[in-house]
C-alpha cells in the first residue's frame, strides 16, 4: 500500500500488457523511436544528417532518465523539449539533429496513433478469443430449452445456445467495428506546426516530393500504410471518438451479457464459476453472487460514458489545434482502453469452456414445465380439434382453466395443474399422458439448433479461420 492516489485499473483490473501500451516507458521510447524515423528519413532524403547519427539515436531509444526529464520539464514546462535534451545527453552526436523541423505534435499525436492501434490489437485479439468461447457454449446447449422472456416476462421457450447467439452476435458487430476503425488508422505525420509543413518546405527548399515523401518513409517505419491527408497541427480528434466508440460499443455487448448472467443466476438456472475459497458475502455465507458480472456491468458503465470525454474534445477544437484536449484525452483514451480490457478479462473467464458458466439443466426444466402448460395451449386446442372437438368451444373453456391454474399457482403458491385441469374436463378428450406428449419442451424451441449451428458455421467460423484463438487466460486480480 502507498500513501498517494493509484488508479483501480492498475492496482485491480486491467492486464500487465494493456498498462504497459499506456505507460510512460511506451509513450517515450515510441517518441524516440520516432525521432529516429525523422533522422533517417532527413538523411536518406539527403539532409544533413549522417547514418553514425542516426545508428546512435536509434542505439538509445530505451535507456530514458526520467529524473533527467523531469528537472528539464520543471526548467522548460514543456514536456516534449525535456525529452529531446534528455535523449541528447546520451546521443551527443545526434543532439543537434533530434527533431529537427518536427512540431511537438510530430512525436505526441503519432504516438497517440501508435498506441490506440497496439491497443486496439490487444483488445482485438481477447475479442475474438470470448466469441470463440461463447460459440462453443452456444454449440453445447443449442438443444437444450429453456424460458425466452420478453418483457421480463415468460414468454415462448428458446435455448440455451440460441440465447448465447445473441451474445456472440453483438460482440461480432463491435468486432466488425474494431477491424474498420483499426484498419482505417493513419499517422498524422510530419504536418508542422498549422498543418502546412511550412518548416519542411524550408528544410527542403521547396521540394514537394521530399516533404511528402519523408512522411511516407517515417509512416512506413511505423508499419503505417500511409498518413493523415491534412491537417492542423493535430490528427482530428474525431479519430479518438471513433475508437472510443468501438469501446463503448464492446462495453455495451458486455453489459447485456452481464445483466443476462446475473439475472439467470437469480433463477438459480446459470451461475459464473464460483471458487471453492471464494466468499460471496461477510455477513450470509450461504450467498454465491455474481461479482465477475456485476463488475463486467460496473467497468462497462463506466466506458460508456467515457465516450463522451473525446466526443467533446473533438467539437471543441478551435481552428488547428488548442491544448484543451490534452489533459482531457490521455486520461480518457487510456481508461476506455484499460476498462475494456478488464471487461474482456472477466469475459475470457467467465465464458471459459473448461470451468466458467455453470448450467443447471434441472432447474431450467423445472421453470420451463412450470410455464409450458400456459405456452402449450394452442397445441392443446389443435389436438383436441383434430378429435373432433370446437375450436372455439376449446379455446373459451381452455382459457378458463388458465385463469383458475393461474390463481392456483400465484394466490395459493401451488404448483402449475393446468394440464391436470385439462384431462379432468370431458370436453377435451385428451389423457395425461397424451398431454406430456404435447407439451415436451423440444417441441417448442422452433428452429434453435439449427439457427445455432448456422450462425456458428456463417458468421463464427470464418472470423475464428481469419484471426486464430489466442492463447489469452483471463487475467483477473482480485
């Protein structure tokens, strides 16, 4: 324990590797690294800028002084100008040449770029490793029914797996999204100071395809495709709207798995893993509850609103560039990014096929055969017409037998007799056993497994075949 503030995202949440993309160690040596993207480039675009320069800035792009930086930023209040002195000291060959023509934005928003898209790559990976792991749940189950609720009411059976279907769907769509934004991410660049790399211009005297093409060269460096076409002094902070947005969006799939989870462990039909140690509770010992989802459902509150911090930031920008969204958007990219790889954590355990959701088939039985009397009424009356009965007839009588087998179950706490009340009546000319053949619960599932092994065959399969399963284990502190 310390006696100064620690971010819950370190201390209890998010993953060694997704804190490392947002640490100091990331943020500078990625600056320096782009310092020596420039340096090279300047040199083969034939400035003068020698290859022993370049070779020592790039032999030195790990061992940073941050107490070297900090008296420098305390002396200069400018955090990118302590770390170009900083590197200097220990490249004082190159120390005339580091950032030279370069904007402050140069090493800061490209390495922002840098790290959204390592970011997004981690995410990515878990993402598809817990669709990987839902499908095959949905796989196992899509056979087994149980109740479908709409309006938090009782309402026709589903299954198990097909409900997991609608988990999985959701996380395919903000896959879908994830791969658009990250394949869609450009560098900002070496644009200069407003956008119109005027510096360059100077650099070069005036040769266009050497301005344009030592950012080429730079983004190719930093396995970039290309960069941003123009720009202020800054990439357009609707770029880190977008990306907060694939966030936001997985939090929201997650939140509704989460909600579902729990609200099914409240009817005692599935639990998430519970270990043998583990205590639900300091006061009722007895309790089992659902911590891994209500976290799930606390992190992903969280990301959700988050979004709002960059959506601000962008619609805030005065002309090309002011240095309000500083501050503002290095505490809420990074935190979007570290509860959602929380949340996927949680997910990769909670959705492990080897020891995560526990099914209780019995139970989901028993509450569907509790309700299925009341589902199976139309099939009732079909049969009976088929022996000759009144439709019409059927349906009035069979309607008030609901409403009596209604009252007995939710006045008297009795147990569902409507189909008891059914072979008791002449009308319907139907035994108890020709009843429990009509209402067996496989008949009322429609085409679950089928739609089950048809997602996982058109919409699963080929994302699994195109990305592979990582290796991933959930990564949960406490």
């Amino acid at each position: 324990m310390t006696n100064s503030y620690e971010s819950p995202f370190c201390t209890r949440y998010a993953s060694k590797e997704m804190q490392y993309i947002f640490s100091a160690d990331k943020k500078f040596s990625t600056w320096r690294k782009l310092w020596v993207a420039l340096a090279r480039a300047e040199m083969n675009l034939g400035l003068n800028v020698t290859k022993e320069q370049v070779e020592e800035l790039a032999a030195h792009t790990e061992d940073i002084d941050y107490e070297v930086a900090a008296a420098y930023e305390k002396k200069f209040r400018h955090d990118v100008m302590a770390h170009v002195h900083t590197y200097g000291e220990v490249c004082p060959g190159a120390k005339g040449i580091i950032h030279l023509g370069a904007t402050s934005c140069y090493v800061g928003d490209n390495t922002d770029i840098i790290i959204m898209r390592d970011a997004l790559r981690v995410v990515k990976r878990k993402l598809v490793k817990v669709i990987d792991q839902l499908a095959k749940f949905a796989d196992k189950y899509k056979s087994l029914p149980c109740l479908a609720y709409t309006h938090l009411q009782p309402a026709q059976l589903t299954t198990v797996g097909k409900r997991a279907t609608l988990w999985c769907n959701e996380l395919l769509m903000d896959l879908e999204d994830l791969d658009f934004q990250l394949g869609r991410l450009k560098m900002l660049g070496s644009k200069g100071t407003t956008g119109t790399q005027a510096s360059f211009m100077e650099l070069f005297h005036g040769d266009t395809y050497s301005v344009k093409k030592l950012e080429a060269l730079i983004a190719e460096e930093m396995g970039f495709d290309g960069v941003v076409p123009v720009s202020g002094q800054t990439y357009s902070r609707k770029v880190d709207f977008a990306v907060c947005q694939v966030l936001a969006a997985i939090a929201q799939s997650a939140m509704k798995f989460g909600n579902d989870i729990r609200l099914l462990q409240s009817f005692k039909e599935i639990e998430e893993p519970f270990e043998k140690t583990q205590i639900g509770s300091s006061a009722m010992a007895y309790k089992r509850n659902p911590m891994r989802d209500e976290r799930i459902c606390s992190l992903a509150r969280y990301v959700m609103v988050d979004v709002l911090n960059p959506a601000f930031t962008a619609g805030t920008q005065w002309f090309e560039r002011t240095l309000d969204d500083s501050a503002n958007k290095r505490i809420a990219v990074a935190e979007a990014f570290l509860g959602v790889d929380a949340i996927l954590n949680i997910m990769l355990n909670v959705t492990d096929p080897a020891n995560g959701l526990v099914v209780y088939e019995k139970i989901i039985r028993k509450r569907v055969m509790a309700e299925l009397p009341f589902m199976a009424t139309e099939n009732i009356i079909m049969d009976c017409c088929e022996r000759g009965g009144s439709r019409q007839e059927l349906h009035e009588r069979i309607r008030e037998l609901s409403m009596i087998a209604g009252e007995h179950v939710k006045k008297d706490g009795l147990d569902n007799d409507l189909a008891d009340l059914i072979a008791a009546d002449p009308m319907f000319n139907v035994t108890k056993d020709q009843l429990s053949e009509i209402m067996k619960p496989e008949n009322y599932i429609g085409r679950c497994p089928q739609q089950v092994e048809e997602f996982i065959a058109n919409c699963v399969k080929p994302v699994i075949e195109a990305n592979g399963v990582s290796d991933d284990v959930a990564e949960i502190n406490v």
